[in-house]
C-alpha cells in the first residue's frame, strides 16, 4: 500500500479520536471543568507547584509520552509487517494511550497532584499503595534500561549525535532560565532554542565525540 495513504488515513484517523473519542472521555467520564483550580495554583510554592504556559505544558506533555510505547513498540511490530505497527500507533494512541495519561493527569490534578502509586494507597489501602509502588518502579527501571542501552549504543556508534544530545540539555537549561528568571517572550526563546538545536546538529558533524565502548571495564 502507499505510505502516502497510509499517513493520510492514520493522521485522519487521529484528527477524529481527537474531535469526537476524547470530547466524550472528558464530558462523560472525566467531567472536565475550567472551573477547578489546578494544584498549580491551589498549592503554588514556585518550585514543585507553579503555574505554566499551556504551550509549554503541552511540550512537556508530548516529551513525557514520547517514550518507550511510540518509539520502541512500532519498530518491534514492523518486524510483523506494517499492519501491526499501524494498528498500534493509530488505535493504540486513541483507545489506549490517549485515554490512559489524560486520565493519569486528571486524576491527579483533582487530587492535589499526587502519583498514581499514592491515589492507589488513598482510595484502596496501603498494601496497593505499595504493590503500585513496586510496579512503578519496575517499569521506570525497565524504561531507563531499554533507553539507556540504545543512546549509549547510538553515541557510541555516532560520534556525531554526541554534542547534539549532550547540547540540548544546556539550551534547555537556558530556555528555563529565560523563560522563568527574566521573564522573556515565550516564542522568541522557542525560536532561537530551535535554530540553536539544528546548529548543534550542524556541529555535531564538525566536533565529534568519541566515547569510550567501555566504562570501567564494563561494556556498553
């Protein structure tokens, strides 16, 4: 089938579960309100609660999601074919995982912004507060190892990508401080932060780094 289609029929999909699936989630089972006050504000203290730009909440968002699920799972269902990996990012993101971290974060902004693992314990006790506890951890751990494994290996193997990475962690840093300390324009700083990412992607070429493939005798 040509790719072109199915791009078109999986965004136009997505556009749909948007407009119409996740208007019903919000009215009908999660009973959303502009009304209620975030704990951003109820509980604002400026370092753990703070109030934020919807853009930069949105960006956020989407980072925190970008993880194993889209990344890692669509690469291990090509190796059945294309069917499964469209089947999982187009009805996946709609029935699954859309559902599932709209109602993570609704579920904790109404109930002062605690983790799942804590609303578990508040609802249903203790030993399930602890059980989530557990479970959470592990899956943390198993999302940092696959991550871990596959930068290290793409550093290793591309000299090229390693000031790239290593650099978006310093414009992000001064995105922060920016935005947050100077007060300065939320889209001018997005701009120069973007141009500043493709320059290091330009460098990145230009000044490579060469890691080690092993780190205190351990391999990579």
């Amino acid at each position: 089938m040509n790719s072109a289609i199915v791009l078109i029929v999986g965004v136009a999909l997505m556009l749909c579960g948007y407009a119409f699936y996740s208007k019903f989630i919000a009215s009908k089972i999660l009973g959303l309100d502009n009304s209620i006050a975030t704990p951003a504000h109820t509980m604002k203290d400026g370092v753990d609660y703070v109030p934020t730009n919807k853009f930069v909440l949105w960006g956020h968002h989407f980072t925190s999601v970008a993880g194993a699920a889209p990344i890692i799972g669509p690469a291990i269902a090509v190796i059945w074919g294309w069917l499964p990996a469209v089947i999982w990012v187009v009805f996946g993101t709609i029935f699954m995982a859309g559902v599932h971290d709209m109602s993570a974060i609704w579920a904790s902004m109404r109930n002062r912004g605690q983790s799942i693992g804590s609303i578990a314990g508040t609802v249903m006790g203790t030993r399930v507060r602890s059980l989530m506890m557990v479970v959470i951890f592990l899956l943390l751990l198993m999302v940092n190892a696959v991550f871990g494994v596959a930068i290290a290996n793409m550093m290793i193997k591309t000299p090229s990508a390693v000031l790239p990475v290593w650099g978006a962690l310093v414009v992000a840093f001064i995105i922060g401080q920016c935005i947050y300390r100077y007060n300065m324009n939320l889209v001018w700083v997005s701009i120069i932060g973007v141009i500043a990412l493709y320059g290091l992607i330009y460098l990145g070429p230009m000044f490579p780094v060469v890691l080690p493939e092993t780190i205190m005798g351990l391999p990579d």
